[in-house]
C-alpha cells in the first residue's frame, strides 16, 4: 500500500504524526513501534509496556484490565463469561469515566 496522507496528532499511543496505512492498521505511529506486522492492539501495547514507550494507550491498557478482572468476577458469580450486551454495559460505562482530558 502506497502512503497518501500524514496525519497531524493521530497516533493513538504518542499523538503524533502517523501514514494513514498505519493509521488503519492499529494506529500507532512508526516511532513507537517500527514493526506492526500480524500483532493485534493488545500484543501492541505489552511490546510498548516492555519498552517502557506505553503513554495515551496505557488508560486503554488499564481499561481493558478492568474489564478482564470483572469478566472473571462476573464468570465465578454467574458461571460464565458475560454476553456482548453485558460487554458493552461494562465497556461503555468504563469508556464514559475515563475519557482522556486532553488538559493533563
Ligand atoms: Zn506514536
């Protein structure tokens, strides 16, 4: 895929410039990770962990523990993983306290 465009404080990790292939593949910028290759978001985020280069994704890294540690709660009261309603419920209501400020 040939680039098109750079945007301007896209990164999701760093905010800065990133190529609109990178954008659409995870959306981290080539300065915090060279290689992306067949990783998902999660695998992404402990190379980043690991290197010590984890910034905006760290809140969605914390997130996402949260959601996994009430998934084994909600597992060992109810017997089982919640559904994609109960997901998104958990999920939505995370995302609605924790939205970034830009002004920290
Ligand atoms: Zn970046």
């Amino acid at each position: 895929m040939v680039a098109r465009a750079i945007y301007s404080f896209a990164c999701i990790n760093c905010g800065g410039e990133i190529l609109d292939e990178r954008l659409l593949k995870l959306g981290l910028c080539e300065r915090c990770l060279p290689d992306v290759g067949d990783i998902d978001l999660q695998q992404a985020i402990e190379i980043l962990k690991s290197g010590g280069r984890l910034k905006r994704l760290k809140e969605l890294s914390n997130l996402y523990t949260s959601y996994l540690e009430f998934r084994e709660f909600f597992r060992k009261a109810a017997m089982g993983p919640p559904g994609g309603l109960g997901q998104a419920h958990t999920l939505g209501g995370e995302l609605r306290d924790n939205r970034p400020n830009r002004n920290r």
